[in-house]
C-alpha cells in the first residue's frame, strides 16, 4: 500500500482505538490536511473522519460477535469516551442496539433489520443488472437504496438476489424515496477455482448518486468486484448470505453474518 491515502487508511485501522485527528491522519500520509482531505475523499467518498468513525463502528461489530466483553468496555475499546453517544451512533450505523446485534448474531444473522419508513408521498424505484467477475461462479447479492456511500443505516429499500456466470442476476428497489441515492450491493461468491478453501469471496459493488424519482424506475447497473484498500467497511447489519450457514458456527473465512464485512485486505477479521 504505497499511496498517500492506502498510507493513511493503514494508519486509521491500526489507530481507530487512539484520539485521532485530521491532523494526526494527515501526517501518516505525509501531506498538508487541506490537500489530504481533498483527495481521501475523491478516493473514499467520504472524508477521513468519517472513515475512522466507520473503522470504530465495524471494529465494534467484530468485538461484538466474537467476544464476551460488555458493551461498555467495547465502546471504550474503539475510541469512545460515552457509552451513549457510542450506543447511539451503532444504533444509527448497524440498524439495531449492540446487545441486539450481538443476539442477532448467534442466532445466525438470517433477517437484516427492516427497511426505512418512508413518507407517504408517491416513491419510485431502482432497476438494473447485477454482473459477477469472469472468475466467480455464483454470488447471493444483497442490494440497498443508502443515504451516504457507506453501507450504514437501514435502507430505504433492499433485495437479495443471484447472479452466475454468463448471466447478469437483476433486482428492484421499490418504494424508494424521491431523491439522491446510493446503491451498494454486498455478495458472497463462489470462486470458479476448484480448491474448496479458496472458493467463498466477499464482493462489493455500487452505483451512487442516483436519482429517484416518483412514479418512475431509475435504471443502475451494478458490477461486482474483490474489496480494495480504499473500501469503506460494511456498518449496516447485512444477513447471512451462506447457503446453509449455521448459527453461531461461521467456517473458515466467512464473517458474522456478513456483519463485520469490509476490512479491505484483512479477510474477514
């Protein structure tokens, strides 16, 4: 990871847990703040401070589902100094309170949290393909209308589908909100290798902004590939995607429920 921003996400999920400032994650890069700010966000989406504050939540969800620390001191352990301010901020991220996360977890992630409420005016929708990589086989694809490029907050509306190779799978978000939205899909896919322990990959993709309006399907195709180190990491409380995954028992390489899904460059963690 040679760029000044890979440098800087490095120093981020080391760091999360330490008070950092812009200031502090600007000099991992070696560049003056105002540059860095500028082009962390053209890579990211999102500036460097919201990136650690996603970093704090994810690392939050992780210790959540494979430790038997309270909520507290996990809180304390990601860089929060209010137990409040921290359960609010999971609540708004994941869709669901850290103690109900953590029970949704063991349980076997099978529902994400429920969609938005929207408002009673006219909504439109989101269509389009959903394209695999050449070299994966199959993918269940969990798709969702967000308000920001992170995978955070429960969306407007959502989907699984399937894809395969040599045949684009195809989804619909209905009841999406007149507006500007972000549509991020999350996969879990089938190498085409025929090793078994290198067949499970997560995949991402996403189309963002886009613009919904009522009465109307808005068209976004969704092409998926590996993570990258400028990944944001996966907040929202995706379900399980594994078919026949077992509650509580994750296998090698697999995540809780897809719930601490996004750490670029790390496996699942």
């Amino acid at each position: 990871m040679n760029s000044p921003v890979e440098c800087a996400i490095s120093h981020i999920w080391k760091s999360y847990s330490e008070p950092l400032s812009l200031t502090d994650i600007a000099k991992s890069a070696i560049l003056s703040r105002f540059h860095f700010s500028r082009i962390f966000r053209e890579a990211t989406g999102v500036s460097p401070c919201r990136f650690l504050s996603a970093v704090r939540i994810y690392e939050a969800k992780r210790m959540l589902a494979s430790t038997s620390l309270s909520v507290t001191d996990i809180s304390f352990a990601v860089g929060y100094n209010s137990l409040g301010s921290f359960t609010n901020r999971f609540t708004d991220s994941v869709g669901v309170s850290p103690s109900r996360f953590r029970r949704m977890w063991w349980g076997g992630m099978r529902e994400a949290p429920g969609p938005a409420r929207g408002s009673s005016s006219p909504h439109g929708a989101v269509a389009g393909p959903v394209e695999l990589p050449g070299r994966y086989a199959a993918a269940r694809v969990y798709l969702g209308a967000f308000t920001t490029p992170i995978v955070q907050c429960r969306p407007s509306s959502c989907a699984i589908v399937e894809a395969g190779p040599g045949r684009a799978g195809c989804y619909r978000l209905t009841g999406v909100p007149p507006g500007e939205w972000f549509i991020r899909a999350v996969a879990v896919a089938d190498s085409a290798d025929p090793e078994p322990w290198a067949r499970r990959s997560v995949l991402v993709g996403g189309q963002g902004s886009v613009t919904v309006t009522a009465g109307a399907v808005s068209e976004a195709g969704i092409v998926l590939r590996p993570r990258c180190p400028t990944d944001l990491p996966i907040l929202f409380a995706v379900p399980d995607l594994e078919p026949g995954a077992v509650a509580g028992a994750p296998g090698p390489g697999s995540a809780p429920g897809l719930a601490a899904a996004g750490r670029s460059s790390r496996g699942w963690s």
